[in-house]
C-alpha cells in the first residue's frame, strides 16, 4: 500500500518503483533495506525525499507522539 502511494506520483509500476528503490538505497545488496539503509538512503537521494514527503502526511502521527 505504501507503494502504491508514493507510486501515485510517477508513472512506474510498483514493482518498477522498489526495484529503483533498491538500486539506489540498498548499500549492501542483499536484497533487503535495513531502517538505517532507507533512512540514509533517503536524505541522500533529492527524488526519493520529494517523493515520499508528497505522498505521506504524517501529521497525525506526530500528533500522537507529541500527546503521548
């Protein structure tokens, strides 16, 4: 489902979109993104960052750390 929103905003495929996402962030190849990795992997990559920052609100969810 994450993909597919953050897919929303290209013209790839899912399986297109993780395939590049992998090629791009997954520093070991060993076919699986550590926190760290995507973390990393995000910050340094400006499409990756723009892509994600479109296609999640996460307002909510400060939301309820900030009240916990």
């Amino acid at each position: 489902q994450a993909i597919q929103a953050i897919n929303g905003h290209t013209n790839m495929s899912a399986e297109e979109f993780t395939n590049m996402v992998f090629q791009k962030i997954d520093v070991n190849n060993d076919g699986e993104l550590t926190l760290e990795e995507f973390i990393n992997g995000v910050e340094k990559d400006e499409d990756l960052t723009e892509l994600i920052t479109k296609s999640f609100d996460l307002s909510n969810v400060l939301k309820a750390i900030q009240s916990s």
